[in-house]
C-alpha cells in the first residue's frame, strides 16, 4: 500500500492544553493508528517504510524566534544598575530562558508520548538535534524573494506592536517552516488556518528550488486542515483561543489536569442565556465551543449532539463532557505524571534515536539538493 508522507512538528510549550490536543496531537496519533492499520504486515522492512513516511517533531528552534530579544529589552531597562550588575543580570537570565526551553521540550515530549505518539511506529524527534533543518533554510533563504516574505500576514500582526524585541527570526519563520517540510519531501502537511499563507509560501519556495536545480527534486506538499480542532477557544472568552497564557481562571484545559480540575473547569464554562443546546458559532460562541470539543472527542456530529440533549439542561450536557474528558485525558495526564518523574533518561533516548532516523534521511536529500544546486562548485 502506498502511504503519502505526513510531516507536522508542535512547539515546545510545556504543558500541552486542550487545543494542543484536538488541534495537532490527536490528528497524530489517529494517522499513526491509521497507517498501520492499514498496513497489515509482519515484515520488518514495510513497518520501517511505513514509520518513515510518518515524521513528528519538536520545533524548538521556532519557539525562540523572539525569547531572547525580550531578554536583552529587560537588560537594557536596567539603567540604575552598574555595568558589572547589568551583565550578570542578564547572563543569569539567559540562562534562566534556556533552562525554562530545555524544561518546556521535556515536558512536551512527556505530554506527546502520553498522548499516544508511539516513537515505535513513526519517526519523532527534536528539530534542533538535526542540523539539515537550518542548513537547508540558509539555502532557502538565498533563493526566496524579500517580497515574498514581506506579504506574510503573521508577520506583520506579532510585530507591529513589539519592534524593539521583533526578531530577524520570526520575519524568517516561514523559510524555516519550508525547510521542515521539503527537507523530507513532505506530501502532506496537517496545519491550522493560521498557517495556510506559510504553507502557500512553502509551496511556491518548493516549486522555484525544483526550476533552479532543474528537475523535480522535492514535492510540492498539500496540506490538510483541521478546522474543527484548530478553532478551540478560552471557555470563558469564544473570541480568544485557548491558552494556558490566559490569565483569566477557568479559561483551559491542561493535558496534566486531573478528574476533580477538569469537572471544576467545565461545570464553569461560560455560556449563554438560552436553554436549548445547539450549535450556533455566530450567536452563541461560548456554547458553541463547548459542543465542537464535545464533537471532536466523542465523534458525534453538531446535529447528533443538539438531538441528544433535547429537552436536556445545561447541567447534563455538562456533566456529560466531563466524563468523556475524563475518559480521554485523565490517562494522559496519569502517563505524562508517570514520564515526568522517570529519571532513566526513556525520554532522552527516544529523541536521541529519533533524531537518527531524521537525520539519515535529511542528509540523503539535502546532498541530493546541493547537488543539483553545484553547490560545491560555487
């Protein structure tokens, strides 16, 4: 059976929440089941296939496209300070940013794994531990027009308010991205709506590399959208996306969180006035989140979910999400704990063995692309 190769990568948050969940991770783990499923075979060298056309990662060098730029903007409001004080100060918060990332990738690698991301039946990794990543984004970045760049929508909304600490970085996110994918000839590329332009950018980056190396050296991906899950919003504000950022209480849901703090979350979940339960995005966004998560858990569509809770309170429909939470990321949570607190280096490992299987088959493609770029020749 010929399975297309899917490449997604989540950034190091820390502790995943629930549009973490429902947005990327579950999509994973239901591909993962799916391919090999569908694989029915015993043989060795057609698993190895299969795990190799499914490609998962950490993207922990996209998460500090402006981490460190803060830092040196608190160092430099230190104008009371001695030079001596300043400097350690700002050393000591370097430090302090690097220890929170390395934490922060840990932690998310606990929440993926016990999730269901089974490093056995695909290839999983840290993008930092394969260097080919920002070796072929260099390459990308001398072949990408600025007005390419400059049309980019993200861009322009994360910077216009914060220039002081706007990193080169995140004006060059979007090559990045690019070079994830085509640095393993990704064919599809699971994104939420807010990404759709990176991947249009992607696109065109893939298609102008093939002309100058004048032949089809890497696929053109697609991608696939989750529109469902990629919209999970704060449930006490349907106008702001979920965040374990969110100051406001009650707000998310942690895949750490456990029976008693998921029934508290719920049970106060702004909705609305009106009684009856149904889906109406427009008119009533906090209700309407409520049964999208209760879509994308149970598999029940909007219509399903409205006819079973006819003539049925808000406290069932509640009440009722609480318990398929429960049974959905309760053992999540209980597995991660279990991860979290293992000192054998399991988790370190299995990046260690990722990152090998990634960087074999980044390395044939990239001396592929040299290649027919005369790189070496230049």
């Amino acid at each position: 059976m010929n399975f297309k190769r899917i490449v997604s990568g989540v950034q190091p948050s820390g502790v995943l929440h629930l549009g973490n969940y429902l947005g990327a991770i579950k999509g994973w783990t239901d591909t993962i089941k799916s391919y090999h499923n569908n694989s029915f075979s015993n043989n060795q060298e057609e698993i190895n296939s299969i795990n190799s056309n499914l490609i998962f990662f950490i993207a922990d060098n996209h998460s500090i496209t402006t981490k460190f730029l803060k830092d040196e903007n608190k160092y430099e409001s230190l104008e009371n300070q001695s030079n001596d004080l300043k400097i350690s100060s700002f050393n000591n918060g370097n430090s302090k940013v690097a220890e929170k990332l390395s934490n922060q990738v840990i932690t998310t690698v606990a929440c993926l794994l016990a999730s269901g991301v089974d490093p056995k039946k695909c290839i999983f990794f840290r993008q930092s531990d394969v260097k080919q990543h920002a070796e072929l984004m260099w390459i990308l970045s001398c072949i990408t027009p600025q007005s390419w760049l400059n049309t980019m929508i993200q861009y322009k909304e994360k910077s216009k308010n914060n220039q002081l600490i706007t990193s080169v970085g995140l004006y060059t996110y979007p090559i990045l991205m690019a070079a994830d994918i085509l640095l393993y000839n990704a064919e599809i590329v699971p994104v939420g709506e807010d990404q759709i332009q990176h991947m249009d950018l992607t696109k065109n980056i893939a298609q102008r590399l093939n002309r100058l190396c004048g032949e089809s050296i890497v696929k053109v991906p697609e991608y696939s959208l989750n529109k469902q899950g990629s919209r999970i919003m704060s449930l006490q504000n349907a106008k702001k996306k979920m965040s374990k950022s969110d100051e406001t209480k009650n707000s998310c849901i942690s895949l750490l969180d456990k029976s008693d703090d998921l029934k508290t979350v719920i049970m106060k979940a702004k909705t609305d006035n009106l009684s009856e339960i149904y889906y109406d995005i427009q008119n009533r966004p906090e209700v309407s989140n409520l049964i999208n998560i209760y879509s994308c858990i149970s598999g029940l569509t909007y219509e399903k979910i409205k006819l079973k809770f006819e003539n049925r309170s808000f406290f069932d429909f509640k009440n009722d999400l609480v318990e398929i939470l429960k049974k959905e990321i309760v053992p999540i949570s209980q597995k991660a704990e279990e991860l979290l607190t293992d000192n054998s280096g399991f988790m370190d490992e299995i990046m260690f063995d990722g990152s090998v299987k990634a960087g074999k088959i980044a390395e044939q493609n990239l001396k592929n692309i040299k290649k027919l770029l005369n790189f070496h020749k230049i």
